[in-house]
C-alpha cells in the first residue's frame, strides 16, 4: 500500500513537471517578439498572410524543452503503471501467489501500456 501512494505522487509529479515545461514552451513561443494570440492570429492569416505573424524561436530550445517533456510523460505514465499493478495485487492477489485474475488484470496493462509509449517515444524521437 506504502508503494501505492508513493507511485501515484511520482505520477503526479512526472506529469506535473511534464505539464509545465509544455506550458513555458508556449509562453516563451507567445510572448516572443513579433508573436500574436488566438483570435489576432487568425484574423492576420486570413487577411495578411502566414508570414505576419510567425515568430524566431530557437529550434534546439523548442526541441529540447519538448523532449523533456515527453519523457516527463513517459515517466508519469510508467509509474501510474506500477501503482495500478500494486492496486491490482493489493484486490486481487499478488503475483507471487500465482493469482490468475490478477495475471489477467495485469496482463494488458502491461502489453498496451509499453506498446503505445514505445511508439510515443519513437515518433518524439522522429
């Protein structure tokens, strides 16, 4: 139960930090010299043209801060995994014991899971 509670505030904080990052990425991008919002940038597109509201940003910055992001969900992702698997044994039995409904539980949480982050980090990685 320990490792529960413990997972969860992991997750929470990979998340969280990841969350944040994101959100200065965005700031740094709307705030930099010649960028405008929402509402003003469409109305400058369909009017002006693209180019009247772009902005210079340093790609490896935007690229970097993205990827620590990315992997922050990573993380967050990983260690909600393992506080459902001890949720799970804590229900249903540990592993230990052989419990085949908590296999079955834990069987596609560990397939899926795994599966589709592997094809997030590759496609953040691309």
């Amino acid at each position: 139960a320990e490792s529960l509670i413990s997972y969860h505030v992991y997750s929470f904080s990979s998340f969280l930090f990841s969350s944040l990052i994101a959100l200065a990425i965005k700031n740094v991008i709307n705030i930099s010299e010649g960028g405008v919002d929402g509402a003003a940038a469409a109305t400058n597109y369909l009017v002006q043209g693209y180019s009247d509201f772009a902005v210079e940003v340093n790609t490896v910055a935007l690229r970097l801060g993205t990827l620590v992001s990315a992997f922050g969900s990573v993380f967050g992702c990983g260690f909600l995994v393992m506080a459902l698997v001890d949720l799970v044994q804590i229900k249903l039995g540990t592993l230990a014991c052989g419990s085949h409904y908590t296999l079955a539980a834990i069987g596609p949480l560990l397939i899926l899971v795994p599966t589709a982050l592997l094809i997030y980090v590759i496609l953040v990685l691309y």
